[in-house]
C-alpha cells in the first residue's frame, strides 16, 4: 500500500519550516510568521493570508510596506503556485493587481486566489487558480517573446559590425494559449469553433477533442446535481431559481422540484445518469375508459436490451423511511408508498400496450411508443419494470438528534443509524419489477460510470 498522500497543512508547515530554518530573523507564534515582531503571513488549515509587509533579507531595508493584501485558499493546486521565498506571496499575486488597476479604474487592495468562482467585491479581486495561471503564463510569454524580438532586430546590426555569426533565437509560442485567448475574446462563436473541429482530420486527436469535451459537460452536469440535492429543502421558487441559474430553463416552465429533476434528467440525462440510448419524456397522460385514476410517466427508459423502465421521479428532500418509535422498527413513508402505487401502475398500464382502452394523446400505447421512436428501435414489452427516485441520503429519515428524548432512550445513535440502513436495503429488495434509488445513489452511479469510462 502506497503511503498516504499529505494533507495541504502538512505541506504547507514543511514549507514554513524550511523559511524559517533558512532565516533565523523569522520567527512563528501561533501560525504566525513574523520579523521583527511585524506579522508577515498567517495560516490555517482553509487559507494562508499574507499582509501587506514584504520582507527582502538581501536588501538594505529588507522591510518594506506594499499596498494590498494577498490570500490563497490551501489546496494542493495552490500551494504548487507559493514560491521558495514563502514570507512574501508569489510576483504573480501582483502581476495581477497591477493588470487589473492599469485597465480599469476601480481601487484594488486585496487578491484571493484558489477560490471557485472569478468575481469582484469591493476592492477585493478574486481569481480562480487557472485563470491566475493563465494569466501569469501569458505574462511570462510575451516577456519572452520581448527578448527574441530584440535579439532578432539587433543580430543584423551585430552581423554587419563584427563580421562574425550570430544565432538567431526563434519564439516559443503557447498555441493552445493562444486558442484560449481567442475564446475568451468572444469574437468568435461557439459554431466558428465547431466549424474549426470539423477540419480536423479523424483520428485520436479528433477524438480527444470530442472526449475533453463530453468529460467536462458530465462534470458540470454531475457538479450540479448535486449542489441541488445538498440543498436540505425546497419551495417553488427556489426550484425556478436553480433552474433559471444553472441550465437557462425559464422560471415561467418551473413547476416545483420534480418538474425541474424531470426537465434536467430529461434533457442531460440520458447517457450520463441514466446509461441507456434512449429516454422518452411522454409529458402525457396513460387514459382509458374504465374510470381508473390516470397515469402519467414522467421518463420513459429503453435500455441496449431494448426493455422499458418507466420512471418516476418524487422530490430531493422526500422522507423516505419513517420511524415507528414503539416497536423500534422503519417503514416505507407515505410518499415512498404513494410511489411505488403509482409505479406498480405504471407497469400495469404499460402491459396494455395494444388496448384500445389505454391510450396516450389518443393512441394505443404502442402506437405511441413507435411513433416516438421514429422506427429506431424494435422494442418488445416483456420484461417492463418501474424506478422511483426519491429522497437523498441526507433525507432517508428523520435525523437521531430530532427525535423525542423518551424515544432516544430506546436506541442509541449507533443502532438507529445501523437499523435504517438495513430497512433501507430490504426494502429495496422488497418489490419484484421496482427499483428505489435516491438522487445521491443516482448520481453517484453516474459519477462511478464516469470515473471508470475516463480511466479506460
């Protein structure tokens, strides 16, 4: 077994250490690098803040005040871009603060770099670690590029007055940069840059073109899913929020919770969550003449064997089992059980494919079904089964410490937790043409499918 990779913390003390066994001017007092009792940087497991002190021991006045202030937030990507000389930040914190006050004209005192997202609050500019990247490797491009530019308009001078050779220095420009800036430009479109892809010749490059970019987009998907999920509630509104913010849906086309996962699932999910080459959104009514209650499939799935499961979706932060306190056992919640009746009709229904009885938007079942799939697929009913996705694994049950201090003295935490899980687990095994997932298995399916396809 390999040994265990060090936390950013670790490496980071390591770093500190070494300046200050390099400096004995340096002194630490609770994660705080000082010279001569003047904080230069402190640190902490999330963050190192350095001040706006600069410390040149090389210098006559090795002490020098600057005019802004630069945090790094500690991951492994960040502590790469801290030089050797760890008491002052890197010159590429400043590369930046001086771009931004050169090209506008707001007043900047503070950089934060590593965070997730590039914005601007107050006089405080913060940058994410690539774009700081980015930034700092163009910098040092065109200073490069500034030497061979004058090397080269000067060797014919050099040339013509020594009579003797000179060698000729050739510039060593970043193309895949270059594309970036081109991109970021926004003077070309995403259909110029398609129509750029498309004279690639075939092959691995093309192909690496098309992976890259179908990685990123179920990275995004899979990154949002789950920022959804994580959210402990959910009102109308906050749904047309995360459906407006995230994937552009109209707040108008919103309904509620379900009906942004159904309009997600249906629009991104058919490889990436789900895995089949093809997902129906019916949006229609199951209705026939006898009277029953109406069904609607929310998402209809054909897998490569070309079976139906039929898919209904309830909200992210559904109760799924519920506590009897008296006999110390879980139980299906309601909700999970008006599910699984919608779904043991769902399946029902889906046998009467042929039933003139059974009709969606005025056709038989199977006449729809073809009708939908254009002739693509051949698909036999035989095996029809149903999926409820319902809950997280935050929402399963009821939280130990909200439970009444009389039924915590029945079970402590340890049992309770053990007992709902196994609840869970039976009741998934429970029904023969149902399968229960929550949004959390559901995407981390997805994300284990991901992970294993991109190591292949």
């Amino acid at each position: 077994m390999g040994k265990p990779k060090k936390k950013p913390i670790e490496k980071l003390i390591t770093k500190v250490n070494a300046s200050l066994r390099s400096d004995s001017s340096l002194k630490e007092y609770k994660s705080k690098v000082k010279i001569r009792n003047k904080i230069l940087f402190e640190y902490n497991s999330s963050s190192i803040k350095f001040n706006t002190r600069r410390y040149y021991p090389s210098r006559i006045i090795d002490l020098v005040e600057d005019d802004f202030k630069v945090t790094f937030k500690l991951n492994h990507e960040t502590l790469a871009l801290l030089g050797s000389s760890l008491p002052n930040p890197p010159r590429g914190a400043k590369t930046i603060i001086d771009l931004f006050r050169k090209t506008t004209t707001d007043t900047f005192s503070q950089i934060n770099i590593g965070g997730k997202e590039n914005k601007i609050s107050g006089t405080t500019i913060y940058i994410t670690t690539v774009l700081y990247k980015t930034i700092n490797k163009i910098n040092q491009e065109e200073g490069k590029d500034k030497a061979v530019r004058f090397q080269n308009r000067t060797i014919p001078f050099l040339k013509s007055n020594f009579k003797k050779s000179f060698k000729e220095p050739e510039s060593e420009k970043d193309y895949s940069l270059l594309f970036q800036e081109v991109i970021a430009s926004g003077k070309f479109t995403q259909q110029d840059i398609l129509s750029a892809i498309s004279e690639l010749d075939s092959g691995e490059n093309n192909t690496v073109v098309i992976e890259k970019q179908i990685n990123k987009q179920v990275e995004w998907l899979i990154e949002k899913l789950q920022e959804i999920i994580d959210i402990p509630s959910f009102n109308i509104s906050t749904a047309q929020e995360l459906g407006n913010k995230h994937f552009g849906f109209s707040k108008l086309s919103i309904t509620g919770i379900e009906h942004l996962m159904e309009m997600i699932l249906t629009k991104y999910g058919k490889y990436t969550i789900f895995g089949v080459p093809v997902l129906l959104n019916t949006d229609k009514y199951v209705v026939h003449k006898k009277g029953l209650p109406r069904s609607q499939f929310d998402i209809i799935l054909i897998n490569h064997l070309s079976d139906i499961e039929l898919v209904e979706l309830k909200k992210p932060d559904t109760r799924v089992l519920d506590y009897d306190n008296s006999r110390n056992k879980f139980y299906a919640s309601k909700e999970l059980s008006v599910a699984v009746s919608q779904a043991e009709r769902y399946v029902s229904a889906i046998y009467r494919e042929h039933d003139e009885d059974y009709l969606i938007n005025g056709k038989k079942i199977r006449d729809f079904l073809n009708e939908e799939l254009g002739g693509s697929m051949n698909v036999e009913i035989v095996r029809p089964k149903a999926l409820i996705v319902i809950g997280t694994y935050q929402s399963l049950v009821k939280d130990y410490e909200d439970l009444a201090d009389k039924d915590k003295k029945k079970v402590s935490k340890e049992d309770y937790s053990t007992n709902y899980l196994q609840a869970y687990k039976e009741l998934k095994d429970a029904y023969k043409n149902i399968h229960i997932l929550t949004y959390s298995e559901l995407i981390e399916n997805a994300r284990t499918r991901f992970y294993v396809d991109e190591t292949e």
